[in-house]
C-alpha cells in the first residue's frame, strides 16, 4: 500500500501478515461443512432443506463465475475442461461460450 494511502503511524502500524488459505484446503473445508449441514437436517429439521436447496443454486452460481474469472484471464475451454474430465465442447455448453 502507497505510504500516502495509510492512516496512522507507519511505525506503529507495522503491515498485517496475510494469511494464505489453499484452495484444496478451502474446499475440503467447505466439503466438510456441508456434510455436516445435511447431517444436521437429517436429525429432523425438515424446514432447513429449502436453504440446502438455496445452497446448491449459490454453488452452481459460484461456479459459472469461476468459469468465467479463468476465460478473462485467458484460459481456453480445454484448460478448464481437462480438471473436470469433460471435454471442450461439453465446458463451452455448459457455461455459455465465450464471456466478455
């Protein structure tokens, strides 16, 4: 960060380590979590499966925006395809071709 751009005293307010969370890490994370939410519905809250639902629709969501994040920064239809197992043609009909 510019010096100009900090509040307080520099001497001070010594720059914050930044923690560095794996993307591996995260999603067994996130893996884990969502495991257990459908075990806790399971136990008989029967109201909660609507969020689950709700759940499925942000994941699916998130994953159209990652899809498009890696073609702005120039990934190609089959770099994205290959981690998946599916191929070119099949990544580009499911996330819409290309993006602006």
């Amino acid at each position: 960060m510019p010096e100009a751009d900090r509040t307080g005293n520099p001497a001070l307010t010594p720059e914050s380590p930044r923690r560095v969370v794996e993307n591996d890490q995260y999603a067994a994370f996130l893996r884990r979590a969502i495991r257990a939410y459908g075990r806790r519905i399971a136990t008989g809250d029967v109201e909660a499966l609507s969020d689950a639902l709700a759940l499925s629709t942000e994941l699916d969501t998130a994953i159209g925006q990652a899809v498009a994040g890696l073609r702005a920064q120039g990934y190609s239809w089959a770099d994205i395809a290959r981690p998946l197992g599916i191929t070119r043609q099949a990544a580009q009909q499911r996330w819409g071709g290309d993006t602006p």
